[in-house]
C-alpha cells in the first residue's frame, strides 16, 4: 500500500531536525544523518509543492 505524502508532517519533522542540528550537544555523526534526512524531506517537499502548482495550473488553463 503507498503511503500518501504528508506536508505538514514534512514541515515539522524538519523543524524538529533544525533544533536537534542546532543543540551544542548534538554528535557530528548524528548532525551528517540529520542532514541527509533533511535533504530528503526538502525533495519530497518540493516535489510535493511542484504537483500542486502543476493542478493549479491545469485548472486555471481550463
């Protein structure tokens, strides 16, 4: 089953991962992971965000 896409959940799980990359006692080892999931959440986001920019498109064309 595919799992639908959460934006607001995106948002906040990077919110969450900005404090922990910001906490002085936060490892290097964990700030590298940190990051790499970042990353993920911003593509999937901006993914997220194209798709919708395309409906609205779509829909002001018609």
């Amino acid at each position: 089953m595919k799992e639908t896409f959460d934006y607001a959940k995106a948002v906040e799980e990077l919110e969450a991962i900005a404090a922990k990359v910001e906490d002085p006692q936060t490892g290097i080892g964990d700030i590298d992971r940190y990051i790499k999931r970042s990353e993920e959440l911003i593509a999937a986001c901006r993914a997220y965000l194209r798709g919708a920019r395309e409906k609205l498109d779509a829909m002001d064309n018609q």
